[in-house]
C-alpha cells in the first residue's frame, strides 16, 4: 500500500515533494549545510543549484507516485517555511519500514523530528498496518538517537562498520518500535493521493 501523500500534526505538514518546492528547500539547506554535512553523505553535494534541486524532487515525486520509496517535505501548517526532509524506507526486511529526517538548522530542539517521526509511525501501524518501524542511526549521532529514544522504540542492535557517514565507515545503531508495544501519542491527519482522509 502507498503511504499518504500528506500527513497533518499539531504543528506540521508532511507531504510529498512538488519541484515547485525546489527554491524553498534550496534556501534551508544552504542555511543548514555545516549541520547537515556533519551526519548527512548527500549534503557534501549541496547546495544544488534550484534547477537541479527541481529534477531532484523530480524524482523523489516519481519514487513515491511509483510506490518505491517514500521522501516528504515538512512544513509548517500554512506551508510557508521548509522546516526539514524525512521519508519512509521500504529498505528493511519485509513487514517493516525506516524512518529517515533532517531539521532545518533554524529550527531545532523544538521537537520537530519527534514530531513527525510520532506522526509517521502512526501512519506505519494504523494506515499501513505494518508490524515493524525502524530508526538506523549512526553510534556518533546521539541527537538522532534522542528521537527513537524518546517514542520509546527499543535499541535491539548495534551492528560494527555498517554505517556510512561523513566521518567514514562507522558503528549503525538500530530502533524499533513493534506493533505490539505501539501506543499512538500524537493527533494526526493523513490523506491519500485522491486527498481522501485515511487517518
Ligand atoms: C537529529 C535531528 C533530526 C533532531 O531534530 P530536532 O527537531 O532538533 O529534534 P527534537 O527537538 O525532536 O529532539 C528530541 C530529543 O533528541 C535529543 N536531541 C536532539 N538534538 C540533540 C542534540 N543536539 N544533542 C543531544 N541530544 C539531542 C534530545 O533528547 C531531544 O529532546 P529534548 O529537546 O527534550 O532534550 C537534527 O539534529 C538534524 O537534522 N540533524 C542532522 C541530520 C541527521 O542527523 N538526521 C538523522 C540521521 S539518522
């Protein structure tokens, strides 16, 4: 099943990129570079320029309309402010999903990415009737570990020179939430291509 093309929080809107967005996420990165670059393999090719970061969302827009793999913009409510990136990942074993996110530099520990990582989960286990979501972080980013820390998915392995990053190969550290101790913790909105509210 494909998941929703856009997810309302409290506080965001989650929704699947338009390269209309190009220009706005190009302004956020370039204001975030030394964060991201610090953890983050793709920032070391940013910033794009506005055409390229267009046929980049180009093609996230295709991955997820193709059911493939599954990039958003967040937002803030009224959709004026890039407050960040994450995705869904269908890259993990089957009945599963990973969770990835970045927060604009500007905005941070305000508990965005908890936030929308709440938010997604929910999605996986009520909209995607998943029975497993994951979080791979590397053993360094302790900001990162914070969020699956928080929602109370469980540290079930850390995996030695499995963990590319900016620094070199390193130790991935994995979290995750199963169906069975899953508690929704947040109010959320979700609507499918059709914009058909299915959470
Ligand atoms: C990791 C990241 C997404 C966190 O975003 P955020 O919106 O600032 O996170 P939150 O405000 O939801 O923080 C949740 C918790 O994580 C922990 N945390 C977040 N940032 C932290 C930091 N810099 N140092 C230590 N702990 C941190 C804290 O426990 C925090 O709770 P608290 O603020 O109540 O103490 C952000 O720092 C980021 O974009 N980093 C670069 C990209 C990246 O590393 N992505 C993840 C790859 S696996």
């Amino acid at each position: 099943m494909i998941p929703p093309y856009r997810v309302v929080t409290p506080r965001l809107v989650l929704r699947c990129w338009q390269p209309t967005d190009a220009p706005r996420v190009v302004e956020s990165i370039t204001a975030s570079l030394d964060h991201l670059r610090a953890t983050m393999l793709w920032a070391a090719n940013e910033p794009q320029s506005v055409e390229d970061k267009a046929q980049l969302l180009r093609k996230f827009r295709g991955q997820f309309d193709l059911g493939q793999d599954f990039i958003y913009g967040v937002f803030d409510r009224d959709e004026a402010n890039v407050l960040g990136g994450c995705g869904l990942h269908p890259r993990v074993y089957e009945g599963g999903i990973e969770i990835g996110y970045w927060i604009d530099a500007r905005h941070l520990r305000q508990g965005y990415a908890t936030e929308l990582t709440a938010a997604l989960t929910r999605v996986c286990f009520e909209v995607l009737k998943l029975d497993r979501v994951e979080i791979h972080v590397h053993l360094d980013n302790l900001a990162s570990q914070g969020i699956p820390k928080k929602l109370g998915f469980i540290h079930e392995a850390t995996l030695g020179r499995r963990c590319p990053s900016p620094n070199g190969v390193g130790a991935r550290t994995i979290w995750t939430m199963f169906r069975d101790a899953y508690q929704p913790t947040i109010a959320v909105e979700a609507f499918d291509c059709l914009d058909r509210r299915v959470l």
